[in-house]
C-alpha cells in the first residue's frame, strides 16, 4: 500500500500539480503555462544609402508577444547605420516668393504675405521678418502675449497610448490678427494665436472615489486599460512607450515626469497581480481650465513637421513611418479640453482593515480630497474642501500605532497630468507620508496647471492631414503615412497573443500578454480555481469560455470596388470557446 501511496504522489509531482486542501476537499491547481518568449521576425535588407542623410534603414516585425511570464517584445521596429555614397543629394529648388511676399531665412526658406514683415511678431520661425523696427504692431500699445493653452493647443494622440513627443504646429503665428480672450485665472487678456478658431475659458471641477473596493488588481488594470482605450479596432492593445528613435531631440507634451505618469501607474498596478490579502480603491480628481478648437482650414504648421514629412521615404519603410508616428502622434487634436487630472490608487491591507472594522464608505469619506466650487468662481484654486468627519482623525490611513504595526494603506500610487514638476513632487511626498492630500497642497497643483496644461481630451484628426497638399509628393507621403497608421495599429495588437482561461480579459501591455481573471480565478492564464472566494467552495461555477481573434490576413484584391479580408479564432488551450465578432469584413478601394 506505501509503494502505491509513493508512485501516486510522484506521479502527481511529475505533472508538475498541485493539491489544496480546504474544509475537507483536495482542489486541484493547475502550474502557469509555459512561459512564452517574444518571437521578432528577421530584418528586412537594408535600404539604399541616402544620400542627403547618409543613412539607410531597415525594419521588422513582431510574430508572437511575451506571454506567461516570457520575455516582452522590447525594441524598435526600426534600425539606422551610417552610410556613404556617390550619389548627390538632390533637393527640390524652393520656389520665389512673389512680389507680395517676404521670403524667411529659414530651411525651407517658407514665404510669408509682406505685410506681416516689420510687426513685431516672429511670423518666420527663425525672426528674419523682424529685422527691422517694428512700424505696425497688430496690438497696437497693447502688450498681450500667447499663453500655455495656446502654445499647445492641437497636440496629438497615439491611438495604442504613449504620448507623443512633439506638437507639430507653429502656435506663435497670429498671422497680423489681434484676438484676444481674457484669461480668468490671471484676470488679464491673453493673445489667441491664429490656428485657433475658439478658446473658452470655463474651471470644471471633479473629484470621484471608486464606488467599490477592488478585490484584486485584474478588475482595476480592466478599469484603467478601458477608460485608456481610444481606438475600437485596437481594443486593448497598449503601447504606452515609443521604442523607436525620435527624429528630432525636441519634445513637449502635457506629462510633468515619468515617475508621475498614467504609463508608470499601470505597470505598478499590474506588479501587484500576484499579490495577496490586498484590496484597492481609486480616486480621481480634474480640473478642466479651457476648451479649444482649431480652426478647420490653413492651420500654420512648424516648419520642422514640414522639414521630418519631407523627409520621409517615398519608397515606404515602416521603421521610419513608426519614428514619425511616435513623434506627432497618429492623429492630432482637432477640438480639445485642457488642464489637469491626478489618479490615486490606494494598496489597502485587508487584514488591517478587518481588525479595525472599518466600512468601505467610512474609508472614501477619508482618503478624498473633497473638492468642491462654487457655481461662478472661475478659479478652481479658490475650491473648499468639505469638512471631513471626526472618525477620520482616528482612522489616519497611514496609521501604524494599531494592529501589530501594520498600516491600512501600504502604497499610494500617483499619476499627475498637467501642473509642475514641483506641484507633482509636493503631492506624491504628502500623500506617501500622510496618506492624503491637503486642500494647500491641491491648491498649489491647481495654481500650477496655467504653466503646463495638459490635454485631458481631444476630438482626433488623423494626422496626415496636416501634410500641405503643395509639398512635392503629397499624395504619395499621405498614402505611406494612411498604411503607416494601419500597420502600426496591426503591429502591436493583442492577435499575436493566446487566449485567457474561464473568461479571463485578454491585454496587450508595452510588449507583452497579460490574463486579468474574474475574481474567482487566479494564474497567469487565469486556469485556477480560488475556492475561497467563493459562495459554495465545493463547486466550480460554469464560465463561457473567449477565444482570442487571429490577425487579419491581407486584403484580396480590389474587385468590384471592394476588397475582404479574414480571421479566425484562436482556442488554443480552451474547449467549447467562441469569439465575439465576424471572421470576415469588407472596405472598399
């Protein structure tokens, strides 16, 4: 009976299983799938040299993601060596500006109308127009200047969500106007510049606190991804850091730091997937200081935009498209709302919170600012803080003199957009020490957003748009920039993942696959049971098993003035699964 007893139990190691007991009953638990390393595909040939850059280039692409614990897709599509060659560099003669036109000293010696010469206002980008005495200031004695909102108003997106490293419009044109708007945050009148059509000013002020308390981090990063999420057909496909290089060393945008970003508060969300006995609650907070809209025709764009499309091949190299798309964005903002919004994730320790018997509600009325203003008050920095309850001085989140040492928030994760570097800094120390923010501290990050706005929300425009139908090869450019779009979305999409277990949501995160499980499941591909969650531990509820959706294949032919295209759905791993969608779609060409 021993010998049998022994072959039972090496057998069982040998299948690498394990088994739980609880109240009586042995439940089985499944070992993580093999781990899954990033699969690249070999690089293309190199190109030609060029000779304008004396460089040449050539790409890849990704076949499988990291998954399971594997390797991540980190790395660039693209790659770039010096070259020399014997061929001339062949640029296109700029054209004469005409009678009623004043030629700029730029690269691209860019005309602009006479009377824009001698004004006051940098209408050339390097301020050649302005060598001279100003005779016809367009403000006259008024001394009005272009602010933040203005300066970075059309900024772009990228659908799949890092934020792109440069603006590509020239926001210091005003094109001889004077419009003006008056800024209620300083109380004098700001100069609009000429690509925008319409600025409001109007202070909206949010504060939310997540209705429930997380039980796990799967249904907070699902909450996160989805309120991320800007285009449908990438689903939640995510590249939230560009890897490819930039082709200039300029970059604006509306982050006050990597440590303080959406980018760097998911991946430390997502590190705690594997954690137990840890709860999580959200708090959101905005400040929406204006709202924009460009103006629908001759938007004035930098000249360096200008400078980057020219450069680009005609010859289509999807590893520079990439660069170019990572730079400006896939799209620009067409209308858009700016100011500021912070994020705060809060790791509770539930043992802590259970020995304290402390109600879900008591801890939101704690952890919030609680914000609110006055229906006229333009300012959001004038805002009051409802008055918290007594109970909350007793039940300091960062208490440690109760329950053997132990606080009831062990982590504070923040994400700032828009404000200072110095307003960011000041509210991740005040609530790593304390635990929460004070009004003060709320108050200075608010007072800051008029210096470095954030784009909180934008009506997209793809950005090939921008590309002035007068350069040389237009229509070739915007072709190439339109497939660019297409293959980046493909490129880094989830197609190239397995599917999850028991209902598992399937992402793809900066180059690698990840399972996040219903409540009752746990495991990298969400393949165990967790028996203690559950209503009745001894039965295994039934869950409608997903697959995951294959790429695209190519597109047919164009017949009939349409092409299709098809897919299928991948079960690997799972039995009696479906997929939500059609096999095939159609597009016309």
């Amino acid at each position: 009976m021993m010998r049998t007893d022994i072959t039972v139990q090496l057998s069982i190691c040998a299948l690498c299983l394990s088994l739980t007991a609880f109240d009586g009953l042995l439940l089985l638990q499944l070992p993580d799938p093999s781990p899954i390393d990033c699969v690249w595909s070999r690089w293309s040939g190199w190109t030609s040299c060029d000779p304008c850059t004396n460089t040449r280039r050539r790409s890849r692409g990704i076949e499988i993601f990291g998954q399971f614990g594997g390797e991540a897709c980190a790395g660039s599509i693209g790659e770039r060596e010096f070259c020399q060659t014997s061929d001339l560099c062949l640029q296109p003669t700029p054209s004469l500006c005409s009678d009623s036109e004043f030629q700029c000293g730029t690269e691209l010696k860019t005309c602009i109308k006479a009377r824009l010469e001698c004004n006051g206002d940098y209408d050339c980008e390097d301020g050649s127009d302005e060598d001279c005495d100003p005779v016809r200031r367009p403000c006259g004695n008024l001394l009005l200047e272009n602010n933040e909102q203005g300066r970075t108003a059309g900024y772009g997106i990228n659908i799949l969500g890092a934020a792109p490293r440069m603006n590509p419009f020239f926001n210091d044109y005003f094109n001889g106007r004077c419009d003006k708007v008056r800024n209620p945050n300083t109380g004098k009148y700001d100069r609009l510049p000429w690509n925008i059509g319409v600025l409001n000013y109007e202070t909206l002020v949010e504060e939310t606190v997540s209705k429930e308390i997380y039980e796990n981090t799967h249904t907070l990063l699902k909450e996160i991804l989805q309120e991320s999420t800007f285009s449908i057909d990438a689903g939640l496909s995510f590249k939230l850091s560009p890897s490819e290089q930039s082709m200039s060393n300029m970059s604006v945008g509306g982050e006050v730091g990597a440590e303080y970003s959406r980018t760097n508060m998911i991946k430390k969300v997502e590190e705690y997937t594997t954690i137990k006995n840890k709860s999580f609650m959200k708090v959101k907070g905005k400040v929406q200081m204006s709202t924009y809209r460009m103006r629908s025709r001759e938007l004035k764009v930098a000249e360096e935009f200008l400078l980057h499309v020219k450069s680009l091949p005609l010859d289509y190299e999807k590893g520079i498209y990439f660069a170019f798309l990572e730079d400006y964005g896939t799209h620009y903002t067409k209308n858009g709302k700016s100011g500021g919004q912070y994020e705060l994730i809060y790791v509770l320790n539930q043992d802590t919170i259970k020995q304290k018997n402390i109600t879900e509600r008591s801890l939101q009325n704690c952890v919030k600012v609680g914000i609110s203003v006055n229906v006229g008050v333009p300012d959001a920095a004038n805002a009051e803080a409802h008055v918290k309850p007594k109970y909350c001085d007793k039940f300091n989140p960062k208490d440690t003199e109760i329950s053997d040492g132990k606080a009831m928030v062990d982590k504070v994760m923040t994400s700032v957009r828009g404000g200072t570097l110095l307003a960011a800094s000041a509210m991740k120390t005040q609530l790593n020490t304390e635990g929460t923010m004070s009004l003060k501290t709320y108050q200075d990050w608010a007072h800051s957003i008029t210096e470095e706005p954030a784009l909180l929300y934008s009506e997209p425009e793809p950005i090939y748009m921008l590309v002035p139908l007068d350069l040389p090869s237009a229509n070739t450019r915007i072709s190439n920039l339109k497939r660019a779009i297409e293959e980046y979305v493909a490129e880094y999409n989830k197609c190239k993942c397995k599917p999850c277990q028991n209902g598992g949501t399937l992402a793809l995160l900066d180059g690698k696959c990840i399972c996040m499980c219903p409540n009752l499941f746990e495991g990298q591909a969400c393949q165990n049971f967790k028996s203690d969650k559950a209503k009745s531990p001894a039965s295994r509820p039934a869950v409608i098993q997903v697959g995951n959706w294959s790429c695209w294949s190519a597109w047919s032919s164009c017949s009939g003035g349409k092409r299709t295209r098809s897919r299928r759905c991948n079960m690997d791993g799972l039995t009696d699964a479906s997929c939500r969608g059609d096999t095939t779609s159609e597009g016309y060409c």
